[in-house]
C-alpha cells in the first residue's frame, strides 16, 4: 500500500522525468542521424504538437484527477478485476497486465481507423505533414480523453498492479516517441528490434498517405499483434524515402500544421471519409 500510495503522489512527476529525458534523447537523435528531410517549418509544427501535449495534459488532469494509476489502485482496494479476482501472483500480474493492455491499445487503434467519427477525430494524428517524436504526441483533445476512459474501463475489467500501469503508461509514451521518431537505424538491427519493439521505420509505414499501408502496422510498443492478425507491412511501397507522409486532401499548413487547424479538423468534411472500411487491394487512399 505504501508503494502505491508513493506511485500516486508523484506519478506525474515520474511520468514527467521520463518524457522529458526521452524526448531530449530522440530529439538528439534526430539531430544526429535524420532518416528523412522535413518538409514543414519546425518551429511551427513543435509548437503546435506541443501545444498540443500541454492541452491534452492539462484536460486529463481536470477529467481524470487520479488518472489510470488511481484507478488501479482503487481496483486492487475493492479486488477488482480479472487478476484480483483470481489472485494471479505480483511477479505474474505486472508482465501480464503491461502485455494486455498494450493489445487494448492496438485494438483501439484499428478501432479509430474503422468507425467513422473516431477516424475524424485520428486523423489529426496523421495529417502531420512530416514524422518525427512530436507527431507520437500529437491527438486531438476529444481522441485523449476517448482513450483515457477506455483505459479506465480496461483498468477495472482487467485488475492490473499499479506498478503494471506506471511501467506500461511510461513504457507507451517512450516508445511513441522512439517509434516516431525522425531516425536512421541501421537496416539489420532494425529487423532485430522489429520483433521486440516497433520501430520507426515500421511505424512511419502507418503515416504513410496510401490507404493500404495507412491500414497497416498499427502497433505503437509491441509488434506481436500486427503480425498475428495480418496488418504487419515491412516497408512503403515507395520506400522509407520516396513515402509521401500525410493524408490525401489535408495539406493547407494552416489546417495540419497551426494549432487552432488541429482542433478544428475533426468538424470539416464530409463524415464518409475514413480509412480502413474502404480498404482494398488496389491501393486506393485514406481521405
């Protein structure tokens, strides 16, 4: 109880350190070893996709005070969920927790690809009109607090040590910026990584604008589950470099690259346009 009562009081600060050193790392990274030259002014697209991060964190804090880690530890206070409920050991519960709900995640994310309105409000996350760590942080406000209650939900179905969500909610947001990230690695280890951890070239397939490969490697920490039900792509068709990243129709900067462009995206256009229902073989694209 005491360690869940420490992870509750300084879980934001926990969560903030590793943001920060991760991001400072990355960022690094990009500067030292870029694997694609960005087409937007930098300065504008991190501005706003931070902005971003401060908005969405600022709006979880007011929805959800005790966020994900408060809900776990009010689920084990009341037995709670599937591993409460069947007394799965500590050193069992935290591996089997961080892989269950990192598979909840991979099904909402093929979730906002397949039902129109969440496409709306997802397509903000893939009309960055370049890749690097900021786009891993970038969704629009309505999008963050959706995933927060399905992770609330999954919390209390699944009855996951608080530890379990600290390491998994750290976990995810390191690797969305690692798997986003503009960086080069090096064509073998990279086909090594792949099956631990999504890398950026796996995950930049997603971005890419042809709705086939938009369709594919949804996974954003663990890259089991696309190749176990399918949707796993190795490269774009016209390569890591020739890919064109983005959405088809959503190129104006002052709609995909400023700020106030972002919230408003999700409310213009027409309703039809989404991806993955349209899906096909002949290459067609995500509107």
């Amino acid at each position: 109880m005491e360690f869940e009562q420490f992870v509750m009081a300084h879980e934001p600060a926990i969560r903030l350190g590793f943001f920060v050193g991760v991001f400072a790392l990355v960022a690094l990274w990009e500067l030292v070893a870029p694997q694609r030259q960005l087409t937007a002014s930098k300065a504008l697209r991190w501005s706003s996709n931070l902005g971003l991060v401060v908005l969405n964190t600022v709006l979880l804090r007011l929805m959800f005070p005790l966020a994900a880690v408060g809900m776990a530890a009010f689920s084990a206070a009341n037995g709670w969920g599937l591993l409460n409920h069947f007394h799965v050991p500590f050193w069992l519960a935290v591996p089997l927790a961080v892989i269950a709900m990192d598979f909840v995640i991979w099904l909402q994310h093929v979730m906002v690809h397949a039902v129109p309105v969440l496409w709306r409000l997802h397509r903000v996350h893939h009309a960055d009109p370049d890749y690097d760590l900021t786009t891993g942080a970038r969704f629009h406000p309505i999008e963050i607090a959706l995933s927060m209650l399905i992770k609330i939900a999954t919390i209390a179905v699944l009855g996951p040590p608080v530890l379990a969500v600290l390491i998994f909610e750290v976990v995810l947001n390191a690797a969305a910026m690692f798997n986003h990230g503009n960086i080069r690695l090096p064509a073998g280890l990279d086909r090594v990584l792949r099956w631990i951890i999504v890398t950026p070239d796996m995950h930049r397939v997603h971005h890419s604008v042809e709705e086939i490969e938009t369709n594919s490697n949804f996974g954003f920490n663990l890259p089991w589950w696309d190749r176990l039900f399918g949707t796993y792509r190795a490269q774009p068709h016209a390569g890591q470099l020739g890919m064109t990243i983005g959405i088809h129709g959503h190129t104006d900067p002052r709609e995909v690259v400023r700020l106030d462009g972002m919230l408003l995206m999700p409310f213009r256009g027409e309703v039809a346009g989404y991806a993955i229902n349209r899906h096909s073989g002949s290459g067609r694209k995500a509107p």
